[in-house]
C-alpha cells in the first residue's frame, strides 16, 4: 500500500513538469478530411483534459475536465473544427451551463483558451488564465462552464461572425454531451464575457435568433462586460499608448478572416515595419503588450500605415468592420435574449461610447431586455474586477427563474461593487480562491454563501465610498485630494455604517 501511494503521489507530482503540446502541434486540434459530414455544434472527437486545469500559477481542483472537437464554420460559410472546455465542479447541477468566452485577444490558436488553462502552458498566456478565478466562482456555485476557443483555427481576432457562431456551436456540442459530460440538454444556459471575450459572447446572443433557434429555450440571457461592439474605437484610444498592443493582434486577427485585406496593409504599411508587424502574428497579448506599447500604428508624426486612420476608409476595409461592428445596423443580427452589460465610463481600452450606442441602439430598435450597469469610476481593468460580481449576480437570477427589467432600464453607480448583491459574489469568489490554493475541491467546498453578511455590506460600501473620493480610475486622479480622513464628504467607518444602514432600510 506504502508503494502505491507513493507511485501515485510520483504520477501527480510529474504531470506538474509535462508541458502540455502547443495547438499548432497537437493532432487532436486538427480539422477531419471529413468535415463536412458532420453538423454544426456536432462533436467530432473528446478526450479528458490532457493536463491539470490552473489558475495562474495554482491548479484548480475540478471534478472532471474535457476537451471536445466540435464542428462549426467560419464568416464564410466554410467548416471548421474548434476545441471547446468541459469544466465539472464536484456536486454538479446538469441543469446549469455557462459558456465563459475568455478574452484570447490574439492571432494565433496557440494562445487559445484551452491551452492556456492547462498546467504549465507558458506564462504568456496569463491574461486568460487570470480569468480562470471567475470561472471558478461560477463553478462553486455548482454550474458547469463551457469555455470555446471561438477564434478558430486560424485565430480569427476581431471576426465577430467566426466567434459567435463558434460560441453557439460549442453550447450545442455541451448541451448534446450527456453521455460523456453528464450536461442535461434542457439545461439552462447563459453567455459571459469580458473585454475581447464580448465579441464572442455578444456575437452569439445576436446570431442565435436566425443560427440557432432552438436553443432559445435553454438559453436565459448574455452578461457582457467591457462590451466591444467597435473595434476601431479601441484602436483611436489604445494607439500609441502603453496599451498599443492590441492594434496588431487585431488587425492580424482580421488578416487571418479576411485575407483580402493583405493587399491593402501590403501597399500601406511601412517597409520597415512590415516584419515586426507581422512577428504579432505568433504573439499572445501579453507579449504584445510588453513589445508594442507606446507604438503609433494609424496616429501620431510618423505611423506604421502610411495613410494613418485613413486606412479604414478603404471600401474594403470599411466594408468588414462594419460587418463586425455589434448594434450598427437595424436590420442586422441582435439578441432575442435578456442582455446585462457593465461598462466603465473611464474605459482606456474600450470606449464607454461603444456600449453606450449598442445600449440606445438596441433600445430603440425594441429589444426585450437590455440592463446596462453603468460604473463611474473605473477603467477597463478595474471593471474586471469591480463589475464581475454584478455579472454573477445576474446569471444566477436568470437560472432561479427571476424575471429580467422589462424593456431598457440603465443604472449609474460609483461602481458597480455597489450591485445589490454582489457583496456575496466577492465573499464567494475570494473564499473560492483560497480555497483552490490549498487544494479545496471547487463545487463543494464554498457553495453555502448565499448571503449578506454585515461585514461584507460595509466593505461593499466603505470601497464605493473611498472610489467617490478618488475618483474615475485611471483618469482624472488628483492626489491633493485624497486626504479622505479629514475630508468632510467622509467621516470613516460611521459613514459606512450609515450606508449599509440606508440600504437595508
């Protein structure tokens, strides 16, 4: 017995120092000969996870991990094969799915979602394996979470038709994987996504109408946060910024969709640049990042492309942005399905504008709901973070059958911690998170916070009280006046008090 256990504990600790295989690599990844003989959201092949899930640097303590080979198409009708994550948590409900699509934010499959969960994918995958503490949370709650690399094969960044057809085909290939995942077909389902992962999340919600009517029934709604509806927009704010990374990810992105375009960058972009531009090719976001920060891409004395920002005035180009842009057309695609979207009015990466014309657009044009969770004082980083809780809050209504707004309805708030409820979801999610560090089985291990408690209300208020002090985070910060112990708009601990105690009024 001695000798087994320790031959088990020598399997565990090895499989910590296998490098799982690259996409690009991996024969499982491969698109079949055959393609056409199977449907969309068919599954073509599956196999357990081939290495530990992890979150960061951590594994993560799930029941079971899968990834399915599913069948589904690109802008143009052609078939293709994506991989797509199975999460179970241990005590799983087969009624509830949530299909998280992971900001990839990159030109190149081997930076997808289901590489970069695994343990001892390189580190520069980190932006999404940062995501996986809110994939945990949900799991806690006893919901499966389905995780596509909606890209594609060809990692099709920005093409907002690819990645929601993919995030549909993934859900039809969960909800028809009993016998492997034990998921109930009739379970109810939901979309979420932040930053890059909205352009899959809310491409789904506005396609499924038309491509996927029968999964209206399972589907409860979408939470989008850091909603991308343009992608020029965040190319204007990010150019030349510590954040000028994500223009060539993109724009290469849109070159692996569109591949017509590459006569056009060919002609305008400058020879010295040609190289490193396309070197983004291969990059993951982190990488590019780090390589292109502060770089002038369309703007600035002397940029990459000759023409600058008149480059998206060529007809092609203008042509396919527009066929990716969320909320531009009334006879376009839009959602049949609830949507819940948070969004920072300082956003440095993705326009609070964008959003905001989805949200008037989409209402105007009738749709049944829409809740649009404005914060006041964050940037696009720190919505993550402050505005993730009211998301989790959200879908779990939508699964308890309560009723979403009717009609349009826009809330403003310092932040959007203050959403009511969402003091639980952090004490959920940091409970989770602890708990995931020393090895705690997520589903069971923090499933029994439901609840409010004082000191989690207080927090909640004492954070909303401090960032109305401080102001809109990154901009507009001015450090003469954050002296808040002697401010006489907060008084401390009793103004928090007294808060907590308005609201429960």
């Amino acid at each position: 017995m001695l000798i087994l256990s320790f031959l088990i504990w020598a399997v565990a600790v090895s499989a910590q120092f296998i490098k799982p295989v690259k996409p690009s690599d991996d024969d499982f990844y491969d698109t079949p000969s055959n393609i056409t003989s199977y449907k969309n959201g068919d599954i073509i092949n599956a196999r357990p996870a081939p290495a530990m899930i992890r979150s960061v640097y951590f594994p993560v303590n799930v029941k079971n991990a899968w990834q399915l080979l599913v069948r589904s198409e690109d802008s143009h009708g052609n078939p293709n094969a994506i991989v797509t994550t199975v999460l179970e948590p241990y005590d799983a409900d087969p009624k509830r799915v949530v299909s998280y699509q992971a900001a990839q934010d990159s030109a190149t499959q081997d930076c997808s979602p289901s590489f970069s969960f695994l343990f001892n994918a390189p580190m520069n995958t980190i932006i999404l394996q940062v995501e996986m503490v809110l994939i945990q949370t949900a799991l806690a709650k006893g919901w499966y979470v389905v995780a596509p690399d909606y890209e594609g094969p060809k990692g099709s960044f920005t093409a907002g038709i690819q990645s929601g057809q993919a995030a549909i085909n993934s859900l039809r290939a969960a909800l028809n994987s009993e016998d492997v995942t034990g998921i109930d077909p009739n379970a109810k389902a939901a979309f979420w996504g932040y930053s890059g992962g909205t352009i899959a999340s809310g491409w789904a919600a506005s396609l499924q109408p038309k491509y996927a009517p029968e999964l209206k029934k399972n589907l409860v709604g979408a939470a989008l946060g850091g909603w991308v509806t343009n992608i020029t927009l965040t190319a204007e704010i990010t150019d030349g910024t510590i954040f000028g990374g994500f223009i060539p990810n993109a724009i290469n992105g849109m070159l692996n969709e569109y591949p017509e375009v590459q006569d056009i960058l060919d002609k305008e972009l400058r020879e010295d640049k040609v190289k490193p531009f396309e070197d983004a090719k291969e990059k993951c976001l982190f990488n590019s990042i780090i390589d292109y920060m502060f770089l002038n891409f369309f703007g600035g004395k002397k940029p990459w492309v000759n023409s600058g920002w008149k480059f998206f005035d060529y007809p092609l180009v203008k042509e396919i942005v527009q066929n990716n842009t969320a909320a531009l057309f009334e006879d376009g695609p839009r959602p049949e399905i609830p949507l819940f979207v948070f969004h920072g009015t300082e956003d440095e990466i993705v326009p609070f504008s964008g959003a905001e014309r989805g949200y008037n657009n989409y209402c105007k044009w009738g749709i049944d709901s829409f809740e649009f969770a404005v914060s006041n004082t964050t940037g696009h980083i720190l919505e993550w973070a402050e505005g993730s809780g009211a998301a989790l809050v959200w879908i779990e209504k939508m699964f308890n059958g309560e009723k979403p707004v009717d009609g349009c309805k826009r809330t403003e708030r310092s932040t959007n911690v203050l959403y009511p409820g969402a003091d639980v979801q952090y004490r959920q999610l940091i409970r989770t998170l602890f708990s995931s560090i020393n090895g705690g089985e997520i589903g069971e291990t923090t499933r029994n916070i439901t609840d409010s408690t004082m000191v989690s209300t207080i927090m909640q208020h004492g954070i909303s009280a401090l960032l109305e002090k401080i102001g809109p985070i990154p901009f507009k910060r001015d450090l003469s006046e954050m002296d808040i112990l002697e401010s006489p708009e907060f008084r401390g601990i009793s103004d928090v008090v007294r808060r907590w105690k308005q609201q429960k009024a």
